[in-house]
C-alpha cells in the first residue's frame, strides 16, 4: 500500500507549525520570559532556539524524509538494524506520555471554551471566584474525565483520517485561523489603559536574572514548543516530499513558532496588567487571571470565546501530532489497521491521561517520586527524557550517520547550492555545538 504523505508545501508546512506551536506558547513561553529577565531571556531563547535547536530540527527532520518511516523504523532502518533502533522505541513512547497530560490540559480547554460560550465570566467581580471555579471543576472527577475524553477523542478523530485528509486539512484551515485570533487579541490587548506594563514585563531586559536556571528554563522551552525529541517531527518529515528544502522549511517552523510565543505574550500580559494582577506560572495564568481579565474588559465575554477556541485549537494542533508518531510505528511495524491502532492508542492514553486527570481530585494523595502523578508525567517525559532523546537524536546524525547521506538529504542531492554552503556551519553545531550545550545546560540546571 502506498504511504500517505502531506499533498503541499504549506501543508506541510503547517502541520509542523501546528505542532511546534501549542500549549507550550499560548501560556508556558509568556510567563517563563517574565520570570526569567524579560528582554533578556528572549535573547537567550532565540540564540538557542537557532544555534541547538533549529539543528536538533534539522537532524529530526534529515532522519524521517531520509528513512521514509515511522522513528522506530528509521533509527533501526538508518543505522543498519543495530541498537540505536531501542532509542527510535523511545521517541515512539514518550509523546504518547505527553499525549496522555497534554489532554488533560486540553480538556480544560474544551470545558472554558463551553464557559465562554455561556459568558460565564463575565460580570463576576472577585478575582478568588475564578481560583474557586478553576479548582472545583479540576478536582471534580467526572467533569475533568469528560473534558480529558473528550479531547483525546476529538484528536483520535482528526489522525484517523489520514496524513493529508485529516492531519493536514485541519491544520490547512485552522492555523490560519489561530494565526488570526492570537493577533487580534494582541492588538486589542495593546490598547487597553494600562498595557504599558505588562508590555515592560515581557521586554524590559533584565540580565541579572540570566543564570544556569534561565538558561535551562531557555533550552527547555525551545525543545517543548519545537517539538523536538518526540519523534513528531521525524514523522512528519518522513511524509514530506524529496523535493522539499528542508532548511526553508525548518526556518519556517522555527520562526512561526518564535513569532506565535511572542504574539502570545503581547495578547496576554498587557492584559494582566492592565486590570493592575500578577502574572502567575502554571495554570493559574490561563485558567483563573485571565477569565477574570476577560470578565472586565470590555467586550470581553467575545475575547474569551475567541482565546479558548484559540488555546483548544493550538492545542489540538500539537496533540494530534503527538499521536501520529505512534500510529506510525503501529501500522507500519505490527501490521495494523489505522483504525485499530488509533483506538488501541486511544485506550491507552486515555488510562495514562485519567490517572492525571484525577491526580487533582480524588488521586491527589498519590505521589510518584514525590510529585503528584501529573507532575511526575510531565517531567519525566518534558524534562528527562526529551532532553535524552534530542541528544541521542544529534549524535545518532552527528557521529552514526554517514556524512555524505545527510549531505545529500540536506542538499537534495546536492540541488540546493545555498543548503550545500551552510552545510559546513549545520554540520558542526550538530556534531559538537549541540550535544555539548544540551548536556552543559541540562546539567548547570541541575546543579544550579
Ligand atoms: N510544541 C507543543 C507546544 O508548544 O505546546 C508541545 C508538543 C507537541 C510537545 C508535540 C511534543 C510533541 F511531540
């Protein structure tokens, strides 16, 4: 049978920026700036999302259009059937962990888009109402279930489909639309009085606050909001044409996902400081500040419609890319149908994903290393072993890889004289730059 594959360049295109951009922009990449030094943190994001992470990208990319399979495959396939094939698995397992709390996130999403429906924040004056709100629906078990299922089930839906039916038609048309939102929201978020604020929150540079931690806090981020060691951008690549450029089109990605954070942070914290509150971390940010902002801004009830539609379709944007990488490996590699292994995953995410989803209510006691289930998902897989898979994936291409072979995927095959120019500069960052600083970073953070 013949492999799906994306039918266009901006297909394509999109479904990788769909991925790249989600969660990890909407919210995460707002508040860790303001945090971190403002101004100052965003210069240490953008060198390291070009320096590390647009070669991570790159390798990710070289390694799924070159092997034309799903990760697992492409390790093994690549490198001669050995024992690299083991760290393929990997890259298999760990967005499914992802998916499995990413949908319990999403799920909130689904559940405050309803509220918006409903205006349900509008005219509520205390800004503790929405700490209640937030917390009741969180440790509800049934309604954070609900949301949980109903989110991976909408995301099961879109994969189902296919690569170019259902991937990438609903990224065709909804990033555009996201796109859209985000800005709008931002623009009008700049002229409310009062903005000024938040806007010296985000840009204000502040270098002393640049230490180890912000420089892991950097690293970090980069490699959640590009989705890079997943597997998810090797699945994609492994569906995009050989006529391709893979440089143009991972700049692209790279920029659009840069350009959505920023976008995000004008939308949302001029807002916050416009109705005089404090950016907090976490959840808190999204799901109890800012339905508050919304309930007092004027025409807010609207704003707040369109911010969850937004965060839900960022969101599933990202997701439906986490579960391609698996249905990948089990259609190609244990003969299944693409329905039978959505549904299979489905099951399986859905357990991982209610265990977390209860971990705020009736699960709440339990602990995992001492961290609530949900924590302990989310850092071992965002923070272990995405920092693991990005630096096996760089030096599986770096120090594995034939140089010739991703000479020839980089250029193809030779084509492309201004790839073949960079290609000494691409070659390094890969082969030393990158692994050197992801292991420095990683462990400065630890240490630091
Ligand atoms: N890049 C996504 C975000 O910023 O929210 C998260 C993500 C998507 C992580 C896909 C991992 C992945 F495989």
């Amino acid at each position: 049978m013949k492999r799906d594959s994306f039918g266009s360049r901006f297909g394509a295109l999109v479904a990788m920026a769909g991925s790249a951009v989600g969660l990890g922009n909407l919210w995460r990449f707002p508040y860790l700036v303001g945090e971190n030094g403002g101004a100052a943190f965003i210069i240490v994001y953008i060198a390291m999302s070009f320096l590390i992470c647009l070669p991570i990208f790159i390798s990710e990319f070289v390694i799924g259009r070159r092997s034309q399979k799903n990760a697992y495959a492409a390790f093994r396939d690549l490198s001669g059937g050995s024992a690299w094939r083991w760290v393929g698995l990997m890259t298999v397992i760990v967005p499914l962990i992802v998916l499995s709390y990413y949908s319990v996130i999403g799920g909130w999403s689904i559940d405050y888009m309803l509220k918006s429906f409903s205006f349900s924040f509008t005219g509520e004056s205390s800004r503790s109402t929405f700490s209640t709100m937030f917390t009741d629906f969180v440790s509800s078990p049934w309604s954070s279930l609900a949301a949980h299922t109903a989110f991976l089930l909408a995301t099961t839906l879109i994969v189902v489909v296919g690569i170019k039916d259902g991937i990438e038609r609903f990224s065709k048309v909804m990033m555009p639309i996201l796109f859209f939102i985000v800005l709008g929201i931002a623009v009008y978020s700049l002229t409310l009085p009062g903005a000024g604020s938040g806007v010296d929150y985000l840009f204000r540079p502040d270098f002393s606050k640049i230490d180890a931690k912000a420089f892991a806090a950097a690293l970090g981020q980069a490699f959640f909001s590009l989705s890079l060691g997943f597997g998810t951008i090797m699945t994609y690549a492994s569906y995009v044409s050989k006529k391709e450029n893979i440089m143009t089109q991972s700049v692209a990605t790279a920029v659009s996902d840069l350009m959505f954070a920023m976008i995000a942070g004008v939308a949302i914290m001029p807002a916050v400081f416009a109705f005089g509150l404090d950016p907090q971390s976490g959840p808190g940010l999204v799901f109890e500040t800012l339905p508050y902002v919304f309930g007092q801004m004027p025409a807010g009830g609207f704003v707040a419609i369109l911010f969850f539609v937004a965060l839900l379709v960022a969101a599933l944007t990202s997701s439906i890319s986490m579960l391609e990488v698996a249905v990948a490996f089990l259609v190609e590699e244990r003969n299944m149908s693409r329905k039978a292994a959505c549904f299979v995953l489905f099951a399986v995410c859905w357990v991982i994903g209610a265990l977390c989803a209860l971990s705020f209510g009736p699960l709440s006691d339990v602990q995992i290393a001492g961290r609530s289930i949900f924590d302990f998902f989310d850092n071992l897989s965002s923070n272990i072993l995405m920092t693991l898979g990005s630096l096996l994936t760089v030096l599986f291409v770096g120090w594995r890889l034939k140089k010739t072979d991703i000479y020839d995927e980089f250029t193809n095959g030779g084509s492309i004289s201004a790839n073949a120019k960079m290609f000494g500069v691409l070659w390094f960052l890969i082969r030393y730059v990158a692994p050197v600083a992801i292991i420095a970073v990683f462990v400065s953070g630890l240490i630091g």
